[in-house]
C-alpha cells in the first residue's frame, strides 16, 4: 500500500514523498537487502538522515511520521495506516489536496 501511495503522490505532482526508516541500525547494505526482499519501491533513510532528522525509535510498531521539509514532525500515527487515512491526514494538513 505504501508502494502504491508513494506512486500516486509522485504522480500527482505532490512534493509529499512516503520514505522508510529503519531503526535497527542496521548496515545500510543490510537495509537495502532487507526493503528489496520486502518489496519496499519507495527511498529508505539512511541512519545518518534519521540522526540528522532527531527521529527516535517508536515505542508501538507501526508508527507513522509526518515530516515537514524542514525536519519537525507534525504528526505521530501508531498502529496500522491506510492510504484513505494517510491522505486524510496530509490533507489535513494541507500538504496534498483533499480526496488525492
């Protein structure tokens, strides 16, 4: 679904981006190994990005993050998403149009 999404705003002409983060720290190659064997399409961080970024491991998996360009999480979603809820969220945000 997260693959799918990331298509869909990059095909709307959005500058919203779904990206991935892993806090196992593991080696990056490891990281990519495990997102290709995944099925992951979309970018990945590097673990330098998320220090860069002063993101912390969640304490419930999944967590979702919100980040605006300038690196402040404006939201926080645990649990399971769904694209209809995702883009709900950005709208509300007004990072993409509603009903994208």
């Amino acid at each position: 679904m997260l693959n799918e999404l990331n298509a869909q705003l990059v095909a709307s002409g959005s500058n919203v981006r779904v990206t991935g983060v892993n806090f196992d720290e593991n080696p990056r190659e490891e990281t990519m190994v495990i997102a290709q064997r995944m099925g992951i399409e979309f970018p990945t961080l590097t673990q330098e990005a998320v220090k860069t970024m002063r993101l912390t491991p969640p304490s419930v998996l999944p967590t979702s993050y919100i980040v605006s360009p300038d690196n402040q999480v404006v939201a926080k979603l645990t649990g399971e998403q769904n694209r209809a809820g995702l883009l709900a969220q950005l709208a509300q945000l007004d990072l993409v149009a509603p009903g994208q």
